[in-house]
C-alpha cells in the first residue's frame, strides 16, 4: 500500500500550524500571546514549517519514479544454485555406519 499521499497532507497541515503560530497577531490568535512566551510559540511556527518542508521533500522524492517498496518479509529473489553432495554434511549416512539398526 503506498502512503506516499499522506506525507503531501501531513506537510499541509504542518504548513497550516506553522504559518499559524508565526503569524498568530494577524490571524486574531493573540490568546496564544497571552498564554504562553512569544519565543516558544515562534519556536513552535518554525519547527512546524521545518517539519512541513521535510514532508514535502519526502513527498517529492518518493512520488512514482518507477521506485517500487518491497515487503519486509518477503523473500528477495535469488538464483537457484544446483545442490552439490558434501560427504562432510551428510548427518544421516554417519548416524547409520554407527548406529546400525535393530532387527527384531
């Protein structure tokens, strides 16, 4: 499933709240001024346009450009190589030179 349309509305949003916060005096958000520093809340509006900024650029770099995601767990395809005899590996033929089994 491909999510990459949610980093272009998580930037929108991020944008939204950002630009909100930074521009709060001309928005008629002046509670936000009385209740809290002038310095976090313009903290706050850069963080959130900084944030916008990286999800737009994710957005911009993972849109369609013929990248396919795999699935974590599942196989990546591999040539099959001809099964080889390795004497050294043969578990069973030693146990029965050893272990002959019982007759009854």
């Amino acid at each position: 499933m491909n999510f990459n349309w949610l980093r272009l509305v998580l930037a929108g949003i991020w944008l939204g709240i950002g630009t909100a916060l930074l521009l709060r005096d001309i928005l008629g958000l002046n509670w936000l001024s009385d209740r809290y520093p002038a310095e976090n809340l313009n903290l706050g509006g850069g963080l959130g346009l900084a944030f916008a900024v990286w999800n737009f650029v994710r957005w911009y770099s993972g849109r369609g450009r013929g990248f396919t995601p795999t699935r974590p767990l599942t196989p990546k395809p591999t040539e099959e190589r001809p099964f080889e005899y390795n004497p050294e590996l043969d578990f069973q033929k030693r146990d029965a030179e050893t272990n002959p089994p019982e007759s009854r």
